[in-house]
C-alpha cells in the first residue's frame, strides 16, 4: 500500500512572501505620500495669499471654513481634510517603520550587505527627515492652531488668520526654523516622489528614471520655495500688517 503524499498546508513565509510584503508596505508609503505632496501643494498655493494683503489672505482662510455649507457644517471640509491627512501620515510612518525594521534584519544577511550599504545614507536621510517633519508639523499646529505662541498679544485674541501669521514670522528664529523645516521638505519631496515612481512602475528605463528625477524635482523646488517666499518677505518686512 502506498503512503498518503503529505502536503503542505501552511501558508508560505519564505523570501517570496517578504518581498510582497515589502512591496504592499511601499505601495503604502507611495499611496500616502501622494496624498501628502496634494495637501502641501494647495497649502503652499493658500500660503502665497498673504502676498495680496492681510485681508485677502483672511477672505480666503474664511472661505475654506465655509466650503461646502450648509451641505456640510462650517468648517467641516477643513476637518475631512485633516482626517485624511492624519491617516495618510499615520500610514506612511507605519509602513516606513515596518520597512526600516525589514531593513535593519536585511542587513544582518550577506547577500544584502552591499545593497544595504549602497542605500544607507539615502535611507537615513529620509527616515531621520521625515521624524523631523513630523516635530515640525506638531510644532506648527501647536504654534499656528492649538496654543498660538511667539505672536503678538492682539493677533493671537484676533480672528485674522493674516496677522497671525505676519505676527508670527517677525520672529526672525521662528522664520529659521520654518526654512529649516521647508528645506528638509524639498529633501524629502525628492526622495519620496523619484521612489514612489519607482514603486508604481511608472520608472522601468533610464527614460523613465530621468522624466521621474526631473518630476521630483521641480515638485520638490515648487513646494520648498512656496512655503519659504512669505515668512522671508514677512521677515524682511516685504509684506506687513495693515
């Protein structure tokens, strides 16, 4: 009698299984990043408002407070937005955690070793620029949303979105920290668009790659100058008050 051919039942957890994962995890980081590089662009545009004056650069915080009403309560897009954009980051450091850890135990492994150091500084650089984007943005919410410090005693009581801001880049460090930041943006907006690129497989030739470095950069230079124009024209008192 010939014996029952054992078969294996158990799901597959071997490299081909790693590198799908790897893969879902990237294709995270890509989907959210994208999400991200949307919201920092029509943010940057709004910012470029306060070069039209303090009351037109209230005219428009106050008409994305009343987008979509009474359809949706005021403020309520402003809301959506930041729920998406929560998710979105809470997404992308999930996913670049999980592959900074898939990275650090690739490292251990001979065959990787050369691949791993040829990425290091790449990596190191995105992942430590990325933890300082995200201390920025919680600085900046704190500064600018929750709590509204190192601005003027009558713009802080206002309503004018306007003169919270211009109140708030007269602080010659507080505009340093905010170049600083925005430089490390443009870093980290080149990085993530050339590998999210890469990742969709939208760069499979070396036409491809030059057409995706030239993309990343241009949203890189775009989106780093237009958050840096108006704190340094505030700062040098280019744009002022009423």
């Amino acid at each position: 009698m010939v014996p029952p051919v054992a078969t294996n039942t158990l799901p597959r957890t071997g490299p081909a299984s790693a590198r799908r994962t790897t893969v879902f995890l990237k294709m995270v980081m890509a989907v959210s990043g994208a999400l991200f590089v949307l919201y920092v662009l029509l943010h940057m545009y709004g910012n470029l408002k306060i070069f039209s004056g303090v009351e037109a650069f209230d005219h428009y915080a106050e008409s994305l407070r009343t987008l979509l009403t009474p359809i949706l309560p005021v403020g309520g897009v402003l809301w959506l937005l930041r729920a998406l954009l929560i998710v979105s980051v809470v997404a992308h450091v999930w996913a670049a955690a999980q592959l900074w850890r898939r990275a650090n135990g690739a490292r251990s492994n001979r065959y990787f070793a050369k691949e791993a150091a040829r990425a290091a500084l790449t990596s190191k650089a995105m992942r430590w620029g990325g933890i300082a984007l995200l201390l920025f943005v919680i600085w900046h919410l704190l500064q600018f949303t929750i709590v509204k410090f190192n601005v003027g005693p009558d713009a802080a009581a206002g309503n004018s979105v306007g003169a919270l801001v211009i109140s708030s880049f007269q602080v010659w460090w507080v505009a340093l920290i905010y170049l600083l930041a925005m430089i490390a943006l443009g870093m980290h907006l080149y990085h993530g668009v050339f590998s999210a690129s890469q990742t969709l497989g939208w760069s499979t030739t070396a036409k491809a790659r030059a057409r995706a470095r030239a993309t990343a950069t241009v949203i890189a230079l775009v989106v780093a100058v237009g958050f840096i124009l108006p704190p340094l024209a505030i700062l040098f008192g280019i744009v002022k008050g009423n």
